[in-house]
C-alpha cells in the first residue's frame, strides 16, 4: 500500500501539453488512415503510388546499401549529402537559369514535410499573418499556429464551365481583389502550392504573376511547395514562381523525392532558395533534425545524376511519370463521370476531385452536425463500398470546412488493377442505385 500511495502521488494532474498544441490535436489522416486500413479493399484515399519506383533509383539505394563505401551508413553533411546538394543545385540551377551553390542555396530535409516546418518557424513570428490559398495541404494550418502566425485564408473559386463540358481544375481561380485586400502590413509570407494538392490546379503564368507582384509590392515572403513539379498534364507547363521577376530573392522552393521519384517512405525533400533565406532554414534544421538518412539520399543524387544526362529526353522518368499518369487520371476520369459522380479534370498532380452530389441520397444527412458531410460520406463510403477517398473539406479551414462540402479527392497514382477496382465498385454502387 506504500507502494500504491507513492504511485498515486506521482500521477501528474496539472495540464501538460504547451500551448502551441491547442486546437490543433485534431488530425484527419490519423482517422482517414486507420479507416482505410480497417475497411477498404480498394485505397484512392492517402497520396502514396502503390507501383514501384523506377529500376535505376531502387538499384541506386541497394548499391549505396551494400557498395564499398562504408561511410554510406554514417553521418553525412548536416544540411545535405554533398553528392544530393552538389546535384540538386546542378539541376534547379539549370531550370532557374542562374548558379546555385550547392552548399549555401540548397538544404536537404526529411521530406518536403520538414521543409516546410523549418519554414514556418524560420520566418514566422507571433502576429505575423501567413496567407494560405484554399484548399491546402492540410499540413500548413497547424505549422503556422505552431509557429504563433495567424493563417488568412483566401479561397481559389470555381468558375461554372461551359455547356455540359467537365470542370477542370483550372476552373478555380482567385479573384485578385480578394486576393490583395488579404495582404496587410502583418503579412509576412504567403504559401503558394502549384501544382495544387488537393485540386490538381497548375497556377497560370498570369495567376503566378498576380502573386508575385503583390509579394514584391508588399515585401513578402513566397513558401513555394512545388513537390508536383513534374506531375502536370496535357502539355501544360509548371512554371517556378522564383523565376519571375524579383521573386528569387524572396522565395524558398520545395522539392520531394517522395514524389519527383515515386518514393514517398523515402523521406527525401530539399529547399532551393538565395542563402539570405536558407541560413535561417540551417538553423531550424541544425536545432531539431540535424540529419536526414544517408544512403537514401546518395540514391536520390544518383536518381538526379541520371535525370539530367537524360534531361527532356524519351526516356527521362521526369518525362515518362507524367505520361503514365496522365493515362491514370483520364482512367479514373472516365469511370467517374460515368457513374455520375462528376470529376473535376486536374492539370496536375496525383489527385482528382469529384463531385458527390448525385451520391447524396445514399448517404442521409444529419442536420446541425458539426462534421461536414463530405466527411460522413467518405466515411460511409469506405464502410459500406470499401472504396476510401478523402473529404475535400479536409483542406479547408475550420469556418469554411461547409462551403465545399460535397467532393471528395481521390488519388490515381495507383496501379491499372487498383484503378479497374475501384471501377468496379462504383460501376455496381451505380447499378444498384438505379435499379430498385
Ligand atoms: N506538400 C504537399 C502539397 C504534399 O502533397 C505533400 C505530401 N502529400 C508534402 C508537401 C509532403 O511531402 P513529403 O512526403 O516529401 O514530406
């Protein structure tokens, strides 16, 4: 009983979390992962391909794995594997048309998810206002509380397309006065995402314009998350925002080679920007993870040694991988727009959104509840169909999680057989809707 009463003395009772963590310990991949493992057979929900990545990369790891070089299993340079970033500079030097120095305007970070992190806490101060364009990679709201900024959030808006015709991705666009009446003198940053998760936009060089010049104008930062910068469709053209005019002083790009290479438990990411910004970037990451893994990043320098030899060409993977899923996509397309569960094209990306509307009765409403119905949807759905998908209200914020709630995103980086399952299932969820 001693013994009881020490335990019980020592339970803690005061509050233990720090105050960054408040209201944002809500998370929707915990509870749409579980969900997708518990019931799905066929799984478009989280961004992840289920095929492999290419020979050369994977036969690039096993040889940094069991190669000579023993140094391949230790530390290597903090803020990059001198190969990666020697590389990496190469590369992004050559599409920004200027010279990068490996060691000063490239860093290397655990994927494009830590990239991001040392962003927001780099740049971001108490009150400082941080401009987010919706909808977003969920990721970047939580950061920027963490970070004490205030997100102000400014919606893309879907335009009505013509005659009968699908709506496209680039259907969604901002209005550029609300875009500047979002600019204040508490701005620090705005994030810009092109191509878009989860629509699929590829920004326009005129969109990209408007940005960069309320940036310059107001003198603000530009967090560019470009992880689907090879991922665009039907010659369409992603064009970096650091490029136009007065942007390269002001902005850090993002890379992943989750999604550059089809890697994504790789956890390779990078920033590219001017060492006036990344030397704060080296901070961050020097004072919490310091160190990415070695061997997958010697793999992912040699996956790039051999992209730029075959740069623009045939058979270049940066060349090959869009073509393949742009195939993917226009699958997933048609087997949606055929059951009528409306999708909305996507110009790049992993990522398609659709339409639940015409789905609605299947899936009763509860008036006045707290969670939006595209969320008790997807949910439904993968309880009931097997099929998982995304809640598009997932990217929105909190007050405006109501405005967009009939779409769901799903991910077509998958498989032809995964693909053709889920067109199973909604080919037989159509039937029997039908068919009384
Ligand atoms: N940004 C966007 C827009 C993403 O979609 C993702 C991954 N889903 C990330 C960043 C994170 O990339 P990584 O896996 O390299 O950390």
């Amino acid at each position: 009983s001693h013994f009881l009463s020490l335990s019980l003395q020592a339970k803690m009772s005061r509050p233990v979390q720090a105050r960054r963590l408040e209201g944002i310990d809500k998370n929707i991949w915990v509870e749409f992962v579980k969900l997708a493992a518990t019931y799905s057979t066929v799984n478009l929900g989280q961004g992840f391909p289920d095929f492999p990545p290419p020979d050369f990369l994977k036969e690039a790891f096993v040889g940094a794995l069991s190669g000579e070089n023993q140094m391949l299993h230790q530390y290597t340079r903090a803020f990059g594997h001198p190969p990666l970033v020697k590389i990496l500079a190469q590369f992004f030097g050559k599409l920004l048309g200027r010279d990068l120095d490996p060691m000063t305007d490239v860093m290397v970070t655990v994927g494009a998810y830590q990239a991001l992190f040392c962003c927001f806490q780099a740049f971001v101060d108490e009150g400082d206002e941080v401009i987010i364009i919706e909808p977003f990679f969920d990721c970047y709201e939580p950061m920027v509380k963490m970070a004490g900024g205030t997100p102000v959030f400014v919606p893309l808006r879907p335009k009505a397309p013509k005659d009968g015709k699908l709506m496209s991705s680039a259907d969604w666009q901002l209005d550029p006065a609300e875009l500047a009446s979002k600019f204040s003198e508490r701005t620090k940053a705005i994030v810009l995402n092109s191509p878009n998760n989860p629509l699929g936009k590829v920004f326009s060089r005129g969109e990209l314009e408007l940005i960069a010049d309320l940036c310059v104008k107001h003198d603000i930062l530009c967090i560019s998350d470009e992880v689907y910068e090879w991922l665009v469709y039907d010659g369409k053209e992603h064009i970096r925002i650091a490029s136009l005019h007065g942007m390269w002083d002001r902005t850090v790009i993002i890379g992943s080679a989750g999604k550059t290479f089809s890697a994504t438990g790789w956890k390779v990411g990078w920033t590219v920007g001017p060492n006036r910004l990344l030397r704060h970037l080296r901070t961050m990451h020097q004072n919490s993870v310091y160190h990415c893994a070695t061997v997958a990043q010697e793999a992912v320098a040699q996956g790039f040694q051999r992209e730029l030899e075959r740069y623009g060409k045939p058979d270049s993977y940066f060349v090959q991988l869009p073509k393949e899923l742009q195939q993917k996509r226009d699958w997933l397309v048609q087997s949606l727009d055929a059951v009528g569960m409306k999708p909305i094209v996507p110009e790049g990306t992993y990522f398609l959104v659709a339409d639940i509307s015409e789905f609605k009765s299947d899936v009763p409403d509860v008036p006045d509840s707290d969670e939006p119905y595209d969320s008790r949807f997807a949910k439904w759905m993968v309880k009931n169909k097997g099929l998982a998908a995304i809640p598009l209200s997932a990217f929105y914020c909190g007050p405006h999680k109501n405005n967009y709630n009939h779409f769901i995103r799903f991910c077509f980086a998958k498989e032809e057989a995964t693909l053709k399952a889920a067109n199973d299932i909604l080919q037989k969820w159509k039937r029997e809707k039908t068919s009384p």
